[in-house]
C-alpha cells in the first residue's frame, strides 16, 4: 500500500460515520487499518476522527531494532496504534523513550510535549508519523475519575471539552445548564467554583440539589427566552434532542449576544445529519468535534469573537 498521505482514527462506534464523512470530504481511503482510515490525499479537518495522522511515512524495517531506530531518528516521543502484530509492536515499544500517558487531573490542562505515532501494517512495515492533530496516544483523554460524587459519568464529557477548549468556567462565573439533570454537569461546575443555574423540569441527583452554589430552575431548556436572561458567562446542554433543534438554540443564544461561551452536545439519532453538522461547523467562532468520551454526538464549542 503505497502513497499514505492521511490517516485518520475513529473509534469503534461511530467509524461508519467517519468513513461517511470521509466521503463527503472527497477523501479517497485505499484501506482500513483497524480502526486507521488510509488515505492517499493530503490531511483534511475531520469532525469525526479522534486523531489524524498528517505526516504519515511507511519504513521497511527488516528488524525490530530498525524500527525503534527509524523513529528515535526523527524525534524522542511515540505513540503505538497496535492493531495487529502485537508482539512485534511491544518489543519496538521497549526499545523507543517511554511516553507519559497518565490520566489527566481536571482541570490540569493537555501535553504540549510533540507527539508521533506508528503502526505496524506488516511485520516488516512501518507506518509512522510525526505529527498528528490530538496531543493524546490514540486520541484519547482520559482523566482521574470521581467515582463517589457525581451521579452519572456524563462529567467526563464536560471536562474533556473544556480541556480540549483549553479554558473552563472559575469562581463566580454564572453558567446555564440546560437539561442537568440529574447533574453530572452542574455537578463538574459547581466543583470549579461557579455559580449553576441547572434548568430541568425532572430533579437533580441529592448530592448535587444540595450544593450551594446550584441553583435548580425547573423549565425547558426551549422554553427558556434569551432575551429575559442576565448575561451569563458560558451556556452548556447536554440535552437530547435533534440536532437542527439543538442549532436553533444555540443560534438564538449568539444573535441575542448574551453569554461568552457554549459548550453544546449535539447528539444523532439513528443516521447521521452530516449537513446540520456543516452549519454548526459554520457558525463564527465555532469548533465541531468528537470528543473520545461522546457516543453518536459531537461536540459544539463555540467562543464570542472579539468585537
């Protein structure tokens, strides 16, 4: 397999999607590695891959020790795609720098140290590259868990966008929950030190009702009426609904001009709405991703341009 100029990784639920909008893109993908899409096209922005592989170069490498060479030539930290070849790829592994991956204590922010990773397509055949668009191995942010406070594991979502964003709310800020319940989110927040507006018509877990700085409101999320709202520092919604509706809402919010930043689940049910997610994408001062956390959803981030 000649001419690898992309890679793009999904992860196991939503590779159909990726290789959906792959497509979509005009990405021509000469095989699938695992869960690695190859192409021979230049890197492309992808909303759905966990990480892409922009400097991909494949190596012969007759030996182990050629392999762990071809790499530590190029640069100190890598990290291995083991999708097949498993015993080969551990003794590479050993022979390279070993990379710190622990899990990240929120709010600790991303690695900044530059980061390659490799693959195996063949004993003898090294796939590797220097560079790639997520600071993580595999593309993967993983925390210390809480594993007693908050009700739910939706927390880890939220924390992952506001690492990936690389900002979160602090002490004092004012931030809307849409659809809190029963607080996973509100929950995260209130940890942070802001003040949480969780709005659920259904009731929010004991542990996090009872926080002083959270405040339930018991209304829609749709219902609510931007322009009857004080000036709030960062909207978030993990609410389930569909995707063109979940726009409209986070559109009224930036036309009305009244918060700073939104944080903004955008989950699909059944196909995936490949268009409406374009429009999210589209939106001035707007990142679209999937998230390593998100199941069939993206992330919506957006930031208020300076004026």
């Amino acid at each position: 397999m000649e001419g690898i100029r992309s890679a793009y990784l999904a992860d196991e639920l939503t590779q159909p999607v990726l290789a959906e909008e792959l497509q979509r893109l005009g990405v021509a993908v000469t095989g699938w590695h695992g869960l690695l899409a190859l192409s021979p096209d230049t890197p492309r922005i992808s909303t759905w891959a966990l990480d892409v592989w922009t400097a991909p170069e494949l190596v012969e490498c007759a030996s182990i020790g050629l392999a762990a060479s071809a790499m530590r030539q190029r640069q100190r930290n890598w990290s291995l795609y083991p999708a097949a070849h498993h015993r080969r790829c551990a003794l590479i592994a050993e022979r390279l720098p070993p990379v710190k991956a622990a899990a990240l204590r929120f709010p600790e922010p991303m690695p900044t140290a530059p980061l390659g990773a490799w693959t195996l397509l063949a004993p003898d055949r090294l796939l590797l590259s220097a560079t790639k668009t997520s600071p993580f191995v595999g593309g993967a942010c993983r925390f210390v868990e809480d594993r007693t406070g908050p009700p739910s594991r939706a927390y880890l979502k939220l924390w992952e966008a506001c690492t990936r964003l690389g900002a979160h709310p602090g002490a004092g800020d004012r931030c809307l929950d849409l659809g809190a319940a029963p607080g996973g989110w509100s929950w995260a927040l209130a940890q942070l030190g802001a003040e949480v507006i969780a709005v659920d018509k259904a009731d929010l877990a004991p542990q996090v009702a009872g926080l002083p700085n959270v405040t339930l409101r018991r209304e829609s999320a749709f219902g609510l009426d931007p322009r009857q709202e004080p000036e709030t520092d960062w909207l978030f919604s993990d609410v389930i609904a569909y995707p063109e509706r979940l726009l409209g809402l986070v559109t009224r919010w930036i036309e009305v001009g009244r918060t700073r930043r939104i944080v903004c689940s955008v989950k699909f049910q059944g196909a995936t709405d490949h268009a409406v997610a374009d429009r999210f994408a589209a939106i001035p001062g707007a990142t679209l991703m999937h998230l390593a956390h998100n199941k069939h959803e993206l992330t919506f981030l957006w930031r208020r341009p300076p004026a």
